[in-house]
C-alpha cells in the first residue's frame, strides 16, 4: 500500500517530509484560506473600506435584507449552511462560479437555515459570500485585495489561486501521476480555494497568531485556550496549523489520508507526544 506523503513544520523538531512531499511546492490549502479571507476583512475594516458590522446587502445589492452581517459571516454564525445549495459529486464546487454565487445571494432569505447570531454553524457558503463582499468593497479580484491588505504586508509570496502545473504538488495516483484536485478557483475560492507552500503555510501561522504584525488574530481562526489552529481538507489533501501563545506552533500538510489524521499529528506534537518532538 502506498504512503501518504506528509510534511511537518515546527518550532520544536527539524522539518520533515516524507514520501515524496516538499516545504517549496504548491499545495492544496483548503479551509486554511478562510484565515486569509478574516484578515483581509480585518484589515480592510481598519482602513476604512468597510466595516465588519456592515449587512451583507450594503456591500452585495443583489442580496435582500438577512440581518447577516460580516461579522456574522467570519465568525461562521451567519445561519447559513456548510455548502451552497446543490453542491457535491466528484468535483463538488465546479459549478459554483461568480453567476452561480450571484443568482444565490437573491434568494440568500431562503437559504438561511436560522437566524444569523444564534449559533454558529461551520459555512463554507459564508466565506463564499464574505469573499464576494470583500470584492466589491475593494473593487478588484480577490487575489489582489488579499496581496495588497495581507500578504505583501506580511512578506509572504507562496499563495496562489492558480500556481503553475510545475510547482504543485498533487496526491500520487494510478502509475504515479497526480490526483486530479478539486475546482476551487470560482465563488468557493476565498473558502478554502488557495494553494501555497508548506513553507508559506508556516510563515503566515508566526506572523498572523505569534508575531502579531496586522494585529490580533482574524476570527477566522478557532481557539482553544491558548490555542490559535485552523485545518483544511479537499479531495486529496490536508493541513493543520495550529500556535499556542508561549510560542510553540506547527504545520502539517498531507497528501492522502484522513484530515482527521492529519489534525492528531498537529495536536500531539504541540502536546509534545508527536512524532520526533521528543
């Protein structure tokens, strides 16, 4: 049975990958995009191009009146649901492009499973929407707005929508070749749509949660205690980032295998129980 490539970045052990993995090629990132999307919401609140507490309608016209707010949306507590209606299949967001997402948000009252600021309910259609907003606050592609407000603010170059063929690296399949990745380059992208380096991965966890250098931490992330993490998954790849305030952190990213996996490798070598930490 074939390995699972698997790369480890830490403050407490030497980097390791292993399996044909590397910390300088492209991968999938998945959900670790939406701290990306809350800083940038962040950061653009702080100059003044929107506010966090904005209706979804002000900066989305084709949107009716929810109550859902930005807030809402990057605190995962705007009531709507995980996926956008109609998502699944072997390549599950491919037809969720910019005319999908905007033919959505005029029915968006009807797609809320509850009102918004009750409860908090995990939404990849959130970030879906809040990266729309953030558009159109910014006026210009997402990519743009996420180098101009985060990433060259922060001297991190490895991130991209669409990297070149050459320097991604995908899950081994039949004979050896890749695995074919997800369609995330369309509404779903400022979801869990990025790619990046390992490396990049690992830059961004210091100068987001430890280093501070935009600030307190995006409410994209999740806590607990001390802990700042976030995980991805897509089809055939998984990471978890995860820092703790006295200045320990790790990255993990694997190709193949359960996230689940990946996330208990994340976890134990932060508790000091993974392997090599010791």
């Amino acid at each position: 049975m074939p390995r699972t490539p698997l790369c480890v970045l830490s403050d407490t052990i030497p980097a390791r990958v292993a399996d044909g993995h590397a910390v300088d090629r492209f991968v999938e990132i998945g959900s670790f995009t939406k701290v990306l999307t809350g800083t940038a919401l962040m950061r653009m609140a702080a100059a003044g191009l929107l506010d966090v507490d904005d209706p979804v309608e002000r900066l989305l016209p084709a949107a009716p009146r929810t109550g859902i707010t930005l807030r809402h949306l990057a605190e995962h507590t705007s009531g709507l649901p995980r996926l956008p209606p109609g998502a699944g299949g072997r390549d599950p967001y491919a037809a969720f492009d910019g005319d999908a997402l905007h033919r959505l948000l005029g029915r968006l009252d009807g797609v809320v499973v509850r009102p918004p600021g009750q409860e908090e309910e995990y939404s990849n259609l959130g970030y879906a929407v809040l990266g729309a907003a953030l558009v159109r606050a910014a006026g210009a592609p997402y990519e743009e707005l996420l180098a101009e407000h985060v990433l060259r603010p922060l001297d991190v170059h490895e991130v991209s929508a669409r990297p070149d063929p050459d320097r991604r690296l995908l899950a081994p399949g039949f004979l050896g070749r890749g695995r074919r990745p997800w369609t995330m380059d369309g509404a779903i992208l400022p979801a869990g749509g990025l790619w990046a380096t390992p490396r990049a991965v690992a830059e961004l966890l210091v100068r987001l949660v430890l280093e501070r250098r935009l600030g307190d931490p995006a409410p994209s992330w999740q806590t607990a205690g001390e802990l700042h993490w976030h995980n991805g998954a897509t089809r055939h790849a998984s990471v978890f980032a995860g820092a703790v305030a006295d200045g320990r952190w790790v990255v993990v990213h694997r190709l193949g295998g359960s996230p689940e996996a990946t996330d208990q490798v994340g976890v134990d070598i932060l508790r000091g129980t993974g392997p090599g930490s010791s």
